[in-house]
C-alpha cells in the first residue's frame, strides 16, 4: 500500500532481463499486471539502455477515455507498460483471475524510480506540472530528499498547444539535457498522447505520472493511505476538487462497472 516512505528494494542492483509482459484485456485496454518492483526495475532498464519508450498509469479514468476513443485506446495500448493505477482496476484484474495483481500508484512508483536514479546516479528531468510554481515546489522538495539526485531538464509548459517551433525547442532541451528518465505530469489523457507523440523523438523513458508533482510538493492533499486500500480515493479526491472532478468519478465509475460487469458475463466483447 502506498506510503510516504522510501521503502523500495535496493534500486541499485543491476536491472534483471526484461520479463514477459503478462497483460489483462480491461475493457478495450490490455493492463500489465506488474508491481513497485517491476514497473521500477522496467523503467530503470529502458534509461540504461537509452530506449525510447513511455509507460501510462491506468485508472478508471484512463480506461473510460479508451473506451470512448479508438484512438486513445492505440495511444495506451501502444505504451511499453500499462500499470494499474487504482483499486477498482486492480479488482478488475483480479476477478479476471490474476489473483496477485497489486495497484502502481503514480506518487509511489514516482519516489522509488527517484531513488533508483539517484543511485544508479541516472539524470532525470520534469515536463509538467499545474504551474511554474509547483514546479519549482517540486523541484526544491526533491532537492531535499534526493541529496545526489541529477536533475538535468525541468519545464511547465503553458496549457495552451505549444506551437511547433516551441514543441521543437522542447525536444531539442530535452535530448541536450542528456536525461534518461523524463517524469511527465500533463494530466489525464494529455500526457499519454503527449508520450505517444514523442516517441522515438527522445532517448529516454518517459513515465507519465499524472498529478503526483502536484501531491509530492504538497500543492494538492493526498487520500489517506486506508481509503486508497479500500478503493475510497476517488471520494477524498471528489471532495478536494468537486468542479473539476464531479462529471469524472460520478459518471464514469458507475459506466466502468457496468462495461466490467459485461466483460465479466461474457455479454459484451471489447
């Protein structure tokens, strides 16, 4: 279960060979069963060996969006991972028989992929964030708590589409900077079509974290570790944001466990 610690096996053991994915038809997306030890050891392996690649955090949210979009369930299906990012996912998972499923939530995968990097002593970088502000929040806390931590790029981008001059200086900042891992914290469908578009533009892994720069700098509180074990988050979330996130958890939670429900009875295929 997520915590505030940093209790991560020794990140600084050489990364194992690449498993077989084992993957779960969730809706229309295929949903890696991985764990904080996968999902870490697999990041680490695509920035040593300086493969472009992108991996997405699916929750709920995440596989509504495909569901509604052909082309954002390619834009997810096309990553290098797709880690279960909640707990109705993870049950999900589970009642499809993979009983050992466990949840990747996008703060925690984020610290113990900081700590490997900071001991594997592999150059990081940041893309998002709600603000410059947060961003330099972020960037003084990690500062703090990752005393070695190379941080080599950093950047908010405006929340209107960069023009394609600015999308090329984006890119050209990123490879000069020389990073192996780019931690990009756009949101919601934005950054996953932001990772897909930029693949094979950049030498390096990109982990898509969603909101968790705004959580680890503490600009958004974060949901008590025993309501994200009972799958609760999304009503402390609620609670914290309604305007934004009401539509959102009201009624896409209600249509996934329908969609699942059917999936389940082998009444609707996807």
């Amino acid at each position: 279960m997520p915590n505030s610690t940093l209790d991560c096996r020794d990140p600084s053991a050489a990364p194992k060979p690449s498993r077989a994915r084992e993957q779960a038809r969730v809706l229309t997306v295929g949903v890696d069963v991985t764990s904080y030890p996968r999902a870490t050891e697999a990041v680490v392996a695509a920035a040593l060996s300086r493969h472009s690649s992108y991996i997405c955090l699916a929750p709920v949210h995440t596989l509504m969006a495909a569901y509604a979009s052909e082309n954002h369930a390619d834009v997810v299906n096309s990553a290098d991972l797709v880690a279960p990012d909640g707990m109705p996912v993870v049950w999900a998972l589970k009642l499809l028989g993979h009983r050992h499923a466990t949840r990747v939530y996008g703060p925690e995968l984020m610290k113990r992929v900081l700590l490997a990097a900071r001991d594997l002593r592999l150059p990081v970088g940041f893309y998002g964030a709600s603000s410059t502000a947060n961003l330099r929040r972020l960037l003084a806390c990690l500062g703090q708590q990752f005393t070695t931590l190379q941080i080599s790029y950093a950047f908010s981008p405006p929340f209107r589409p960069l023009t394609p001059e600015e999308d090329d200086a984006v890119i050209n900042g990123i490879v000069r900077s020389g990073i192996r891992i780019l931690f990009v914290g756009l949101g919601g469908e934005k950054q996953d079509r932001w990772m897909f578009d930029h693949r094979e533009r950049l030498p390096c892994v990109m982990l898509g974290v969603g909101a968790a720069f705004d959580f680890l700098c503490g600009a958004k509180p974060q949901a008590p570790n025993w309501m994200m074990g009972l799958g609760l988050e999304w009503v402390f979330r609620l609670l914290s944001e309604p305007r934004r996130l009401w539509r959102r958890y009201l009624t896409e939670n209600p249509r996934f466990i329908v969609l699942l429900a059917l999936q389940l009875l082998g009444l609707r295929r996807f």
